[in-house]
C-alpha cells in the first residue's frame, strides 16, 4: 500500500478559508478517483501547515497513474495557485 502525503502552506489571503477549502479539495479528490483524507491543524506543532492531504493507493503504479489523471492534476493546479508552499512525499506502508 502507498500513502501520498502532502503538507500546504496557504497563500495568506486563503488562510481564512482553509476549513471550506479542505473539505471542498476532499470531494474533488474522491471524485477523482482518490482514496483521500484532508486534514486541518489540530494543534500547535502542525500550525505551519495549513492542510494536510493523505491519499493511500494500492500500489505505487496505481499511485503514479492516478496522478496523472486529468482530474487529479487540475486538483492540485487549482491547490499551487492557492498555495505558497506544498511539500509531498510517497511513501509504501508497512502492512501487518
């Protein structure tokens, strides 16, 4: 299993809307196709970050042909417009 991880730091005139913004990227991203939660700061060690995006596929294939939907990019393009900073890592689940 992999886990897609993405750390935002809003532009500061979309901070104030961060709370509808996440939950409107998380119904974009399900209807692209994602296996995706969206996350918001819960307390002060995550305040740099203003959403957290975690998105789990089966393998990192079906990782890589998902991000290259047309959905998912115009997802994040329309995010990195908003953003002033986006972190991302992959990384392959440990499963038991």
């Amino acid at each position: 299993m992999i886990q897609r991880f993405c750390f935002v730091k809003l532009l500061d005139d979309e901070v104030a809307r961060r709370g509808e913004l996440a939950e409107k990227l998380r119904a974009e991203l399900v209807a692209a196709g994602a296996d995706a939660v969206v996350g918001l700061p819960a307390d002060d060690s995550a305040a740099r970050w203003d959403l957290a995006i975690t998105i789990t596929a089966a393998s990192l294939d079906a990782w890589n042909a998902l991000s290259r939907t047309p959905a998912m990019t115009g997802v994040f393009d329309e995010l990195a417009a908003r953003a002033a900073v986006v972190k991302a890592w992959t990384f392959s689940a440990i499963e038991v």
